[in-house]
C-alpha cells in the first residue's frame, strides 16, 4: 500500500474537490468501526461534568499520566506516586515530562509550522540524552518523507482526527527522524494533531496510557506493521491506535471522577 502522505501527496485544501488522499485509509478492514468508536469513547470523557470547571486540572493530570505512559514504552517504567514527588531523574522520563508540559503551548502552532514543532519536541525530549549540535535536527535521508507528513499535517481532510494522528504517529514512529527518542516524539505529536484538530481540544484523555494498557509488544507488533505498507498491516495499526485512543478516554473519565471525589 502506498501511505498518502509521500512528498507531493494531493492536499484537498489546495484544490478544491480534489479527491480526498486518506479516503483509502477509511476502507482498510476495520478502520472506521474502530475511529467511529474512539470518537465516541472521547465525546463521552468531554461530556463529563467535572470538566465544566475542572478541565485545566483533568488536562495537567493528563499531561503527568501521559509523560508517565509514554516513558514506559520507552521501557522506563516508574510508578506515578514516584513521578508526583519529583523523585525521577532518568533522562528519558524527564524528557517525557518536558514534552507533556510543552504540548500546550504548541497547539496552534503545529497545524501551521510542524517541522518548528517537532524540532522543538526533540529538543525537550532529548536534550539530557544527545549533544546540543544535534538536537532538532532530523536526518538528512528523512527529508522527502517528512515534507510528506507535513503536507499530512498542514492539509485538509474529512478523515477522522484519530486516523490522522495515528498516521502522524506511525509515520514519526516508523522514521525515527532523529534517532535518539523518536517514540516520545512520535506520541507527543500524534496527541497534538488529536487536540488541534477537534478530537480532545482539551487535552483531558491520555492515549498514551491506552497503549501502555495494550501493552509494549502490542505496540511494537503494530508499528512494524505500519512500517510494512502492506495494507493488512496499516489497518491494524490503525485500529490499535484508535483501540489505544479508547482506553485513554477511559483513563482521562477515571481522572475526571478521581476530582468529583476530591
């Protein structure tokens, strides 16, 4: 399978009535079940009450659950009472937590600039782990592919925001632009195409969790799947990534009910 976002991919923004590049990506086995019900598992963590007047603590809750998950798939897994006491100094949990506290203010910036968005990643991400000439700095080779996910990124689409940030997510994934903490990086921009383009504006799931909950080989079976192109393999990346997107909302309810109790 050809993934639609190879340098030059058609952009419907650009030309009105052009067809849709990720319209294939929806007729893959099991795809749009899968992203109709990660919506709805986000839509209901949303309508929870809690996040009437407690959707910044719910979102930093998030955002410290999420860092905590997503240096587990690193396999650094630390318990969160640990996490809480600022009691960590391992360089990949720290660069999950800068990441996480970072993802904020990036937001709208990343529709419109995602290359200065995923420089400044890696730098919060790696920057305890690399030398400082080579933070930001993505692979030479990368180039043609990564101009792809921008237009990926940048573009319009009337395909679900959860396939597209798990297209952004696997792509990152898959071509480790950088070499040194690629996964953290590939997560973190997953989960701001999520926000920025209306899936969890408030950032009050935490999908990172899900695949934490799907489990470390789990993951990795799907990405390599992904990494094939072969379109059996895509679909179930795919819907791992939606399947993921659920269990994190279930997470993001268990933070909005956690608060309700105080």
């Amino acid at each position: 399978m050809s993934i639609p976002v190879r340098p030059g991919a058609t952009r419907p923004a650009d030309r009105p009535g052009a067809p849709d590049p990720l319209a294939p990506v929806l007729e893959l086995p099991g795809v749009r079940v899968a992203a109709d019900s990660a919506r709805a598992a986000v839509d209901r963590l949303l309508s929870h009450k809690v996040l009437r007047r407690e959707s910044a603590g719910v979102s930093t809750e998030s955002a410290l659950r999420g860092a905590r998950a997503s240096a587990a798939l690193e396999g650094v897994d630390v318990p969160l009472a640990e996490l809480r006491a600022g009691a960590v100094d391992d360089p990949v949990v720290q660069g999950a937590l800068r990441v996480s506290a970072g993802l904020g203010g990036m937001v709208e910036t990343w529709p419109k600039a995602p290359g200065q968005v995923l420089a400044r990643l890696h730098v919060l991400a790696a920057s305890d782990r690399v030398d400082s000439a080579d933070l930001g700095r993505p692979a030479a080779h990368v180039g043609p592919r990564l101009s792809g996910l921008f237009s990926l990124v940048t573009g319009a689409t009337s395909a679900p925001a959860v396939v597209v940030a798990a297209l952004v997510h696997g792509e990152l994934a898959a071509m480790a632009p950088f070499g040194v903490a690629d996964g953290l990086v590939a997560r973190a921009a997953g989960r701001l195409t999520g926000i920025s383009r209306g899936l969890d504006p408030k950032a009050v799931s935490v999908p990172e969790v899900g695949f934490a909950e799907l489990g470390v080989a789990a993951y990795a079976e799907a990405l390599a799947g992904y990494t094939s192109g072969e379109p059996s393999g895509v679909a179930r990346w795919l819907v791992h990534c939606c399947q993921a997107t659920e269990h994190g909302a279930l997470e993001g309810l268990a933070i909005c009910e956690s608060l309700l109790r105080g």
